[in-house]
C-alpha cells in the first residue's frame, strides 16, 4: 500500500510541477526579458523535476536579460546548486560505471543559440530586401544596403 501511495504521489507531484511550468512559460510569452520568470522556470525545473539541464538553461537565459544586483545573487546561489546537484549525479553514475557527459550538452546548447540569432538576422535581411524590392516603384539606392547585407554579411549555408 505504501508503494502505491509514493507512486500516486509522485504522479501528482510531476503533473503539478508541469503545470506550474506550463504557466510560466505562458508568461514568458508575454514577457521573455524578465529575468525572474527564467529564474523561476529554473527552480521548477531543478527542485520539482530534477532536470539540471533545463535549469541551467534557464539561468542562462536570466543572465541574457540584464538582471538586478538582487536577481544575480539569486542566480549566483542556483548555479552553485545546480554545480552540486551535478557533482551528485556524476559521483553516483561513476560509482554506477556510467558516465555523464553534460558539456556537450551545454556546447550544442550555445550553438544552438548562435545558429537561432543567424538566422534570425539573416530573415530579416530578406524580409527587408523583398519588401523593398515589391513595392510599387522600388528605389534602386534603398536596395543597395539590403543587398549588401545579404552579399556579404549573411553566413553561407554550409558554415
């Protein structure tokens, strides 16, 4: 019976740390430069759900967002516990013979980022480019900076 009870329970707890996640990234829909909403999502994710990646991620994403002094010992405090719950995990899965590797993760994660704000420059620089390009009577000086961009500062595909 005790099983029974520790499973239903930890259903719950798992459904209602979903939910509040589910709320506070709804509200970083409407408000994505609040650091404290990233810091939340954090919390959620490293206390409820022991997911250390996703924390991480979402302090990361605070840090992006210009932080208070109050708000950076915050972070300051979640990185340092999300460092020992990772140090946890690793000794555990050593001493299992299982090995972690966490950096990768984080790399691909900061390519990833790199790759996102690419190639939301290099959309824009299109977009301008062809609404400039559609109007009625385009003005063949306002298409020398679009075309500059999209010639020479926009990556190649391959890199």
């Amino acid at each position: 019976l005790e099983g029974v009870f520790e499973k239903s329970y930890m259903e719950y707890k798992g459904t209602w740390a979903r939910f509040l996640i589910l709320i506070v990234q709804g509200s970083l829909g409407n408000y994505s430069k609040v650091p404290a909403l990233h810091l939340q999502l954090s919390y959620l994710h490293l206390n409820l759900l022991s997911n250390c990646y996703m924390s991480f991620y979402n302090v990361k994403n605070a840090t992006m967002c210009g932080p208070s002094i109050f708000l950076r010992f915050q972070i300051y405090r979640q990185c340092s516990h999300i460092e020992e719950v990772i140090g946890q995990i690793i000794e555990t899965r050593n001493s299992n013979g299982v090995g972690i590797n966490i950096e990768k993760k984080i790399r691909f994660t900061d390519q990833f980022n790199n790759f996102l704000e690419t190639a939301e420059g290099c959309i824009s620089d299109h977009q301008q480019f062809w609404e400039t390009l559609l109007e009625a009577e385009p003005n063949m000086d306002k298409l020398t900076y679009p075309c500059t961009c999209l010639l020479y500062t926009s990556p190649s595909p391959r890199d």
